[in-house]
C-alpha cells in the first residue's frame, strides 16, 4: 500500500506469516507494526510470550540500525455464548456490569456496545468493550469481551518481557474482577 508520496502507510501490517495454512499464530507487520495473534485452542501465556520475544527479536537483528518498541499492547478477546439468556440479563449477572435507561424507545435493541477506558498508576492504559455479537465458532448470541492494555514510552525497550508479563497480569486482574465469581468458576 502506498499513498501520493509513496511511502508505506504506518502502522498497517502488509505482511502475514502464517504457520501453516489458516493455522494459528499468525504474525503480521508493516511500517511501524507488528501483531501476533493467536487462537485460544492453542493459547498458553508462557508460550505466546516467548513466540513475541522471539518474534521481536527476529525484527531486531533484520534491521541494520536498531529499532526503538515504544507501544505495546496486549489485546484479549472472549466470546461467552448467551444460552437463552438475553444479552442485557447476562453481562449484568455474569459481567457485573449493569446497563439501565431511564426512557423507554419504542422498537427492539438490537445492538450493545459499552466502552471503558482507564489510565493505571503505572501509565497503563486499559480498555474495556464489552458487546453483543453472534460466535463464529458456535453460530450462537454471544456477548464479546475485549480487554486491552496499553503502555507507551521510550524505555520500553529496557525489559520487554516485564512490560509483556505487567500488561498481561493487567488483562488478567480485570477479566477476573469482571466476570461474576461463580461464573468465573463455571468456565473452567
């Protein structure tokens, strides 16, 4: 992809490697980018992290002159099928989070979309959407989580994989906060 001036677009990925066809992981990167995605029948934190230690050190060495990491983040996405229930009753029993109206609009809802947004002591950033979909994987209503944590500076360099474990323990203390305890307890 080039614009006018035929430079890379920043931070869209133009490359995929996949580890086999349509076989997760898959790392991407472009001109200020750089994603490894993975899929939940084969995820292990301990694992991931070491595929994007390995991944970002395969970037460094590429590069003749070094290359400054000054954003990472950490992006978790849980699909939690309904079973019947309605999607206002099951995020408000099963992720503790109540949505009320106080007016009444005629016809029926037919989407939820809720956005929180918040800075930790630390300068992490940590997003919150919660939203009703339908899961691919099961054709079934779902309510979808998305849990991100953000950090940005110029020393992130230093110890990436203390800035990795400190963004993923952030991710975990809030799906664990957020999800009803007993809840919790059902889905393991």
């Amino acid at each position: 992809l080039v614009n006018s001036n035929q430079q890379l677009l920043y931070g869209v990925p133009v490359h995929q490697y996949w580890t086999d066809e349509l076989e997760w992981p898959v790392i991407q990167h472009g001109q200020g980018i750089l994603t490894i995605n993975q899929t939940e029948e084969k995820y292990t934190w301990v694992e991931f992290k070491e595929l994007v230690l390995k991944t970002i050190d395969s970037l460094k060495t590429s590069y003749e002159n070094n290359i400054t990491i000054n954003k990472i983040s950490l992006e978790y996405l849980d699909a939690f099928d309904m079973n019947d229930n309605d999607s206002i009753s099951f995020i408000e029993n099963n992720l503790q989070t109540s949505i009320k109206s106080k007016y009444d609009i005629p016809g029926k809802l037919t989407n939820i979309k809720i956005n929180r947004n918040y800075i930790q002591n630390d300068g992490t950033y940590l997003n919150i959407n919660i939203s009703d979909a339908v899961n691919n994987s099961t054709n079934t209503d779902a309510v979808i989580l998305v849990t991100s944590a953000i950090r940005e500076n110029d020393e992130l360099n230093l110890d990436i994989e203390k800035n990795l474990d400190d963004l993923h323990n952030h991710c975990s203390q809030v799906f664990k906060t957020i999800l009803d305890k007993d809840y919790y307890g059902s889905l393991n």
